[in-house]
C-alpha cells in the first residue's frame, strides 16, 4: 500500500487551527465512505464502535491490534481522508505501542491515540475505570514518537484521569504528555462547561472534545467548542448509533408487516447503496477491462 504522508500533515494543520475540526467515527469501510461522501475532513477509526460493531459486545478492551490493522487498511483503501486510530492502551508496555504504531502506521493511519488506562481499559464514559503512573504512559508516549516513519503520523495522548482522580491531575497528566512527544492530548469526560474551558486554555498543545451521544460531556455546538480553543469536535459513535436507530426502525416495520419496500424514511434506495460502494467506479474498471 502507497502510504500517503501529506494527510498527516493536513490533518496537523488543520488541528492547530484549534477551530474544532469536526471528525466522526466509523466502525467500517462503509461508514467511512459515506463520512467522506458526506463532506467530513477526516476518520475516527472507533475502538468503542469496533467492538461493538463486529463483536456485539460493550467497549471493554475486546479488540485487538489485528481487528484495528485489518479495519484501517479497509478504510485507508475505501477514501482519501486522515485516518484517526483509536488504538486503546496501545495493547500492553512501551514494546507493544512500538509495534502498534508501526503496524498501524503501515496500514495507512496518519494519527494514532493511546490512553493511560489500565489495560484491559473501558470505555471512557464508563464507571469504574484505573488509570496507569504517568510515567509509565511517558515512556508509551516516547515509544510511539520512536516508532513513527514520519513526523506527520500524529501521537495522541489521551487521559482518562478526571474521573479518577479529577481535572487538576488529568491536566497535570496531559500537559506531561505533551512535554514528552504527544501532538495532541485528550482529557476524557469532562462534566461541565467550566472543564471544558480549563482544558482548552491551560493546555498549550491541540485538545479533542469528545462528545458521547447520551455521555458525560455537554453536547454543545460545534462553534462554541471551537470558540473555547478546541482543536477536534469528536463525535466518535455518532454513525454508529444512527445506524442501530435506522436497523431498529426498518427490521421492526419488517417484522410488524411482514414486508419492507424501498421506503426512503426506513432504507436507503437501491441506487445509493451502490453509489456510496462506489459500484460505478468498478463498472467503469469492468468495461477498461474487458476484452
């Protein structure tokens, strides 16, 4: 696979904006398509929507780096856009984020997210979580920056301590990270507006909001977060949930009538699933290859 270093690079300037890049998740090739199709900047690649997408089962540190490397090259082949990783703890010490990050970054990731959680980690909107010594997620940090081939595959640090210990030693936290190598830092599951605030303007480095459909964090506007000084609006799960509400819906009318047609407020058409697969493209390849 040609490795494409530029989105890496876009994707920096565009965090460092700090005029909240809104970014969605996607669980597969398919939701990253129509996230492209549909005007978004870059990929959340969810471990969360992952997890439960293909396994069925809640964001508890099922996955492995072999679910995240096989669906990053699925999503890296499907569209153009920076791909962002959600690679949990980085599966284990400093030796396995090294290899994380080398296999990722060859599967076509331009940025790849660690957290400081204790391993196996949980989702970062649950109760009942254990974060790691700082200084055991330094030396994670520094194994990452070691690993990179480019200086434009971005490291992100993410911390799941306010919940834990509370804001002053998430900030404490990410700032440390950021000192040893971290692009961007990542305070998990801030609760109120003035944390929100305190994350943006006491942190010197690119900061994600990341707002969980029903979560701990305010769901506000976009413009407000990128007027805190957010770098990445995250909306990791969106798509995911969207679509459990639109398989509910359609498979209820199903079951109830014992019949689906191709109504547009229950089902995509006919004609926009192949166009979001890209079935014109292949057709075109088809007939440049016919003999």
């Amino acid at each position: 696979m040609k490795l494409d270093y530029e989105l890496g690079s876009l994707l920096r300037q565009k965090v460092e904006t700090r005029k909240g890049l809104l970014v969605a998740g996607a669980a597969n090739a398919l939701a990253a398509r129509i996230i492209y199709e549909l005007g978004f900047e870059a990929i959340y690649l969810s471990g969360a929507g992952l997890t439960n997408t293909f396994y069925g089962v809640p964001d508890l540190g099922f996955v492995g780096l072999s679910d995240l490397v096989g669906h990053t090259s699925a999503m890296r082949d499907a569209m153009p856009l920076p791909i962002i990783v959600d690679a949990d703890t980085g599966f284990g010490n400093a030796l396995n984020v090294r290899q994380t990050v080398r296999q990722l970054e060859r599967a076509g990731a331009n940025a790849i997210q660690i957290e400081d959680q204790v391993m196996p980690k949980k989702c970062g909107h649950f109760s009942d979580k254990s974060v790691i010594e700082p200084m055991e997620m330094v030396s994670k940090i520094q194994a990452a920056v070691d690993a990179r081939d480019s200086k434009d595959f971005l490291i992100i640090a993410r911390t799941d301590a306010r919940a834990i210990h509370g804001l002053d030693d998430a900030l404490a936290r990410a700032a440390l990270y950021a000192e040893h190598g971290a692009d961007i830092t990542f305070v998990e599951a801030p609760v109120n507006v003035s944390e929100l605030k305190r994350i943006a303007s006491e942190l010197t480095c690119p900061q994600i909001v990341n707002v969980v459909i029903g979560g701990k964090t305010p769901c506000l506007p976009q413009q407000e977060f990128a007027q805190m000084g957010f770098g990445i609006v995250l909306y990791a799960n969106a798509a995911l949930q969207g679509a459990m509400r639109g398989m509910t819906n359609a498979l209820s009318h199903l079951k109830t009538h014992g019949e689906l047609h191709e109504d547009l407020n229950l089902v995509a058409s006919f004609e926009e699933r192949q166009r979001f697969v890209q079935k014109p493209f292949f057709d075109n390849l088809s007939e440049k290859y016919k003999k």
